[in-house]
C-alpha cells in the first residue's frame, strides 16, 4: 500500500509548488500592473498646462486629454480616475503639468483642485473693451461677461460707482488669481485692492481738493495721458487743478483724442475741439464723467500730492523731450504754443 500512494504524493507536491509559482507570478504581473496603472510615468511634454472649464463634467476632462495628447495612455488614465473616485470630483482651474508625472499625481493634483494662479499685470489700457480683452486672455471669463458687469449701472453702483467711472476702480498692479476666477469674484477682487489703496488719509486728501476717489482718478488719467514723465507730473495735476479752481475749461488734448477715439493724432487741430461729446474738455467745464485712460498709480499720488504753482497754460516742448513749456499768462503761453507749431511743421506733423 505505502509504495502505491507514493507517487501520487510526489505528484500534489509538484502540483503545489506549480500552482504556488502560478499565483507568485499572477500576483507578480498584477502588482507590476498595478503600479504602471498608478504609478508609471504617463504625461507628456505635449502641453504645459490642463484647463479645466468651470461646470466641465469628467467626460469633458478625459476628451480634453484624449484630444491634447496630454498622456501616453488614456485607458490607464480612465482607469486609474475611475478607481481614485476622480469622476466625481472635477474641479475647474488652470493645473501645470510634468512630463512623466504618473497617473496617480495627476489625478490627485486635478482632485484636490491644486492649480497654478495666474500672475496679472495691467497698466496703461485706454478703454474698458480692451482692459477687459487683455484679462480675458489670462482668466476663463471671456470679454463680453466683464464688459456686461461693467456696463451694467445697478451692478458697479454696489461699489460706489457709475458706468462711467468704474474703470477707475482697477488700479494697476501685480494680482495672483486663480484661473476660473468669476467675473463676480474678479470685481471683489479688485475693488479689495481699490480699498486698500484708498486709505482714509488719501481720502482726506482728496475730499482737501474738493473731489471724490473716482474724480481725482479721472483728473490722474488726464494727468497720465499729458506728462509722459512721471517727475512733472505733480505740476501738471497743479495747472489743471488751477484751472479747476477758476471755473476755466481744462482744454486737454488727451480729451478730445479719447473723444473721437482716434488714438494716431499727434496734433490736436482746431477742427477737433468742437466735437461734441462730454469728454471734450475744450467744450464742458469740469471734469469728463469718466476717466479718459487708465491711471497709474504714480498719476493719482501724483494729484493728491500735486504741486502748487501758478501755472495756468502749458504747451509740449519745441525739442520733443517730452516735457512741458508752462506760462501763467496768455501771452507766454503763445509765444510756447508758436515755437512748438513750428517744430510740428518742421518734421511734417500734420494731425
């Protein structure tokens, strides 16, 4: 009996140990597939950033990667988020990719809403279309949603301002913001900014002038336009506030080049200063109703802080250094005014 059952003992043994190696390599080849799945390199170097839209739904992320060659295999990818439960937590932003990043990073970084901000910088933008064009290009919310709320009177009147005005509200800076930043929060954002530039000092100062926050931005905008030095620029608020003080029209030119919104006149002809509109300063006392560019931030100081002088006329320098001749009399002024006529004739300036 011993020696017939011997051979089929030597036969489960071999079974055994041949099942044990069948499952060490199952196991094996599961385990290796499992952290190629999680965590092989799987981005590409195709695109340096993932934009993930506000309201986009999984599907939407995963076409965007399929259509972007954001990574080597979108089956892993589709697995992988299918397992980390990532269909159900899309997050909108602006996300920065790695080559080689796994599937597991990814997928953990675009969940947990870990996005680059945006870095802003504006300066110098003339109207409110093309303020809201350059921000569009950096943040999600295109043009026409911002033109809308700064077009809409009952929405800037929450800020304390009109629809004339509220461009005065942005101050030039450096803002970090996240992409997907709401038109909404946007405002919120920049009115933050707004509130703390005007300290109640600087508010002082202005209610000192007789003007408001945003009439002593719209002075700076002319301010800006005028002096393209910001070294002259306290005289030239000085001359203007002047004129201000003596019931006189500002007779800038910046005016009435917003005016006609022709911004290639290099010379302001007598023609131009009958055009009718509320910003031609030839034309209606005071301030316009809004600004005619936007300031900077040196322009407005430079109003508050403006220098007191005399000056009622200034004319642009005949040898184009870009500073200014200024007269307290008509007849100086003239006789500024005839000497840079002469240089504008001289190089062929016409308009």
């Amino acid at each position: 009996m011993t020696e017939q059952k011997a051979p089929s003992k030597g036969i489960l043994k071999k079974f055994i140990i041949a099942l044990v190696l069948v499952i060490i390599v199952l196991l094996g080849f599961t385990g290796v597939n499992y952290y190629l799945k999680y965590f092989g390199p799987n981005v590409t170097a195709k695109q340096e950033y993932l934009y993930i839209h506000t309201d986009a739904t999984y599907a939407d992320v995963l076409k965007t990667i399929q259509q972007q060659d954001i990574v080597k295999d979108t089956v892993t990818f589709n697995w992988a988020a299918t397992n980390m439960n990532y269909v159900k937590r899309v997050k909108p932003g602006k996300y920065r990719l790695h080559e080689g990043m796994s599937n597991r990073k990814l997928i953990n970084m675009l969940a947990s809403g870990t996005q680059e901000p945006v870095q802003l910088e504006f300066h110098g933008l003339r109207q409110k279309e093309q303020f809201a064009g350059f921000v569009s290009k950096k943040i999600e919310p295109d043009s026409v949603s911002i033109i809308r709320l700064l077009d809409s009177s009952s929405y800037v009147a929450q800020y304390g301002f009109t629809t004339e005005n509220v461009y005065t509200m942005f101050m030039p800076n450096s803002y970090q913001l996240y992409w997907n930043t709401s038109p909404d929060k946007f405002f919120k954002r920049m009115y933050a900014n707004y509130e703390k530039f005007w300290t109640q000092e600087r508010k002082q100062q202005a209610a000192a002038l007789n003007l408001s926050p945003p009439e002593v931005s719209v002075l700076a905008s002319i301010v800006d336009a005028e002096a393209l030095h910001d070294d002259e620029m306290p005289a030239v608020a000085g001359l203007y506030l002047n004129r201000l003080k003596k019931g006189m029209t500002l007779d800038a030119d910046p005016t009435v080049i917003f005016a006609l919104n022709d911004f290639t006149i290099k010379r302001v002809l007598t023609r131009y200063l009958s055009y009718n509109s509320p910003y031609n300063t030839y034309l209606h006392k005071g301030l316009p109703p809004g600004p005619i560019m936007m300031p900077s931030v040196n322009a407005v100081k430079a109003v508050l802080n403006y220098q007191k002088n005399d000056y009622i006329y200034m004319c642009a320098k005949a040898d184009f250094s870009g500073y200014h001749a200024f007269a307290t009399n008509v007849a100086d002024h003239l006789v500024n005014a005839h000497k840079f006529h002469q240089a504008l004739n001289d190089r062929n300036i016409k308009r």
